[in-house]
C-alpha cells in the first residue's frame, strides 16, 4: 500500500515558523435588523464563487437536447477556438482539468529521466506534480519580491545543460516578466509552457497570458477566473504542439488503422457538457475581468491607509486580473498576524485563504529539496493570505471585509 510521506513541524527547523496555523470555521455572522429587534442570520462572504450570468444553461440544454454529451460534441471545438482566440493564439486543446492540461503540455516534449524543470516553488502542487508523473526532475527556482512572481535572475541561475524546460507560472492573476524568460528559452533552446490557471485575460506588455511562450495551460476549476466546473485547456500557436497534444489526449489514437497506437496516450478528454458551459463563460471573459480590476481597485482604496497591510501589486507592464485579491500582514506594523487577522475575519463570517505553502516545505518532496532555501516565497507564505475574491462580489461585502481589516488591530 502508498504510504504518505510525514513530515513533523519539529523537523523542519526553522522553516516551520512559515506554515500557517488550520483554516479558522467561519462563523454565520448574527446582526439585528432594528425595525423587529431580532437577530437574523447573515450569510457567510466565501473566498470564492462561480459566477455563471450568460449562455451557460441554454448551451447545456441544447448539449442534452441534441443527444451530444460525451466528448465529440460541437462545443468543444467552439470553446477550444473561441477560448484560444482570446488568448491571441491559433490552437486550443480543451482537457478534463489544469493538471492534466500541465501534464499533455510537458508531454508533447518528449521528456526523459534526467531532463530538469524549472519551475516556482511558489506556487500550487499540480504544478510540480505535472513535472514529476513526466519522470523528469522539478528544479525550483525563487520568486521576486515585487510582483510575488518566478525571479527570471533567479531561473537564470538554475539551468544547466539538461534543463528541457521552463513553466512560470502567473501567481494570483499577475504575469511573471517574461521576456527575460523568453530569451533564456531562445539562447539555451530551452520550452517554456505558461502555467496560466489563475491567469485568464491578464496581459504582459499588452499581450495576453496563454500566447506567450511556447505552450501554456489553464484550469476551468470552480474557482478559476472561467469555470466549466471542472476543465482544463492547452493553448499554442505551435501547429505541432497542437497536433500532437490533441493526439495525446484522445489514447493517441493513429490515423492509419484503429486501434493502433504510436504513443503512450492518455484520456484526458473534456465532455460537450463542460465546453458548453466554458463557451458561455468565455463569451463574458472581458466582463469578468473589468469586475475583477474594479473589485481590486476598490478594496485596494479602502484598505490604502491601513498600516502594515500590503495590497497586491501591479506592475507597469502588467494587466492583473486577480485571480484572488492577495494581501501581506506586517505583524509589527499591523499590531497582528496573519492567522489571528485570518480568525478575526472568520467571527465576521468572512473566509479567507493563506497564500501557497512552497513545494520545497511540502511533506511529499521535503528529501528531494532539503536544504535548498528560497526566502521570498518563504515570507510570501508567512504573512501572506487572500480575501473573498468572485466576480460577482458586492462594493457592501467589499466594504465589510475591509472594515474588519481597518478596526480590528486597532
Ligand atoms: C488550479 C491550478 C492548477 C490545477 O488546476 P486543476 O484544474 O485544479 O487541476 C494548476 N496550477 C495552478 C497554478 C493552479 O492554480
């Protein structure tokens, strides 16, 4: 039987001083209504939500009245076209999720055991995970304090002769500064494939995330920018990336004869049913993401003043669309940590979530990188966490959770 690794906070020295205390309970939050002097119940503010406002149910319901469920249904090519569209590139290869979409993308390369991967330790499990079911080795590489983004200087440094490849991966809705990760990829014929999963609609240099390397990936999870519940796309301008991923992803099933295969293929299919659902959020993909920019801008407004907190960034040459609205506690400033404003937060009915723990401080890969340090994504993990970030939040549970913020430590 799969044992799981253990890894004890006492044998993680001081490193275990970053990993943050259990998610709090949020509490329904109880508030008198004056005119009856009764307490009624108010409703929790979640991290997250699908906001699903457009063509959504009437593409299913044709999905279903036109008895094409499974996966050979016309709205998948349309999803895949019109989603690849909006990322200013020719080929869209829709899958059943962002990890297996990171996973069909890293396998169009051809990867051995021996080939290295420079990936961010800050960032979310399925992107190590990808490199790893690959059988190639995961190499970590810093982020920047700036932006909370890979650090190209830091990748730089990382690559040796048997680096294949390179993902960034944009964190929270914000680019990772590309072109000095372009030009390593030219100088050292090195792949680099966009993890894009929390990056759908933002722009480097007014050019959009999922264009901009050789290949990049998405994730239609329900918690994404674009939902399809669960989903995943492969987006590249490359034809034979394109080819071959589509290939992949359908058993590799050979043109000559069925039945005979060429590659180790895999399912990892989308249904008609989650592409219909994708066309109608990609239709309302520019609405999303000026709610997301205006959601931001006003929670960055009211929390502006509020000393010790850190509002997320955005750099001149970036258009973030983020994915979650991240902030960084000060402790000595704030009068408060992180996990005690997280809890502050949570009596308010408010939910929350702490930034990344970094793959180098996860029990399943602590041997392969013991020792190695990276204290950016360290700090970002420390005092980092995000507050309820949907689409469809309100300026009033705008304003209560920032208020909360602004009296608290006070
Ligand atoms: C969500 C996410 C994934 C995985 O997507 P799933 O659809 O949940 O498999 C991969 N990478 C990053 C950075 C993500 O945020």
């Amino acid at each position: 039987m799969l044992q799981p690794v253990e890894l004890s906070l006492e044998d993680m020295g001081d490193l275990a001083g970053i990993i943050p205390a259990k998610d709090p309970v949020v509490k329904a939050h109880y508030a008198p209504i004056p005119r009856f002097g009764e307490e009624t119940r108010q409703s929790i503010i979640p991290v997250c939500e699908p906001t699903l406002a457009g063509n959504e149910l009437a593409y299913v319901q044709q999905a279903v009245e036109t008895n094409w469920i499974s996966s050979a249904g016309s709205f998948i090519r349309d999803f895949e076209k019109q989603f690849a569209g909006a990322c200013g590139v020719r080929y869209g290869i829709a899958c059943a999720n962002g990890t297996v979409a990171l996973h069909l993308a890293l396998a169009t390369l051809g990867l051995q055991p021996g080939d290295e991967v420079i990936i961010p330790t800050f960032t979310m499990i399925a992107t190590i995970n990808a490199v790893t079911y690959c059988g190639a080795t995961p190499v970590l590489a810093d982020n920047e304090p700036h932006y909370w983004q890979m650090d190209p200087a830091d990748v730089a440094a990382k690559i040796t002769p048997r680096t294949k490849a390179i993902v960034p991966v944009h964190i929270y809705g914000h680019p990772v500064d590309m072109d000095p990760l372009l030009e390593l990829g030219r100088q050292h014929g090195i792949a680099i494939i966009e993890d894009a999963a929390e990056s759908h609609g933002a722009e480097y240099k007014g050019r959009r995330t999922g264009g901009l390397g050789d290949a990049a990936t998405f994730s239609f999870y329900g918690n994404k920018i674009l939902t399809t519940g669960e989903g995943g796309m492969v987006t590249t301008d490359n034809e034979e990336i394109a080819r071959l991923a589509w290939n992949l992803r359908d058993h590799a099933f050979s043109s000559e004869r069925h039945f005979w295969h060429k590659y180790v293929g895999f399912n990892y299919r989308m249904t008609n049913l989650q592409a219909a659902v994708g066309l109608g959020q990609v239709e309302q993909l520019e609405k999303f993401v000026a709610m997301r920019r205006a959601n931001a801008a006003y929670y960055s407004e009211l929390l502006a003043d509020v000393p010790g907190i850190t509002t997320p960034p955005e750099a001149p040459w970036a258009k973030n669309v983020y994915w979650m609205y991240g902030i960084l506690v000060d402790e000595a400033a704030y009068g408060m940590n992180r996990d005690s404003l997280r809890v502050a937060l949570a009596e308010k009915g408010i939910e929350t979530r702490t930034f990344f723990i970094p793959m180098h401080c996860q029990p399943v890969y602590w041997q392969q990188f013991k020792g190695q340090r990276f204290p950016v994504a360290e700090a970002l993990c420390r005092d980092g966490f995000y507050l309820p970030s949907a689409t469809s939040l309100t300026r009033q549970q705008i304003e209560r959770v920032a208020e909360v913020i602004r009296v608290v430590s006070q």
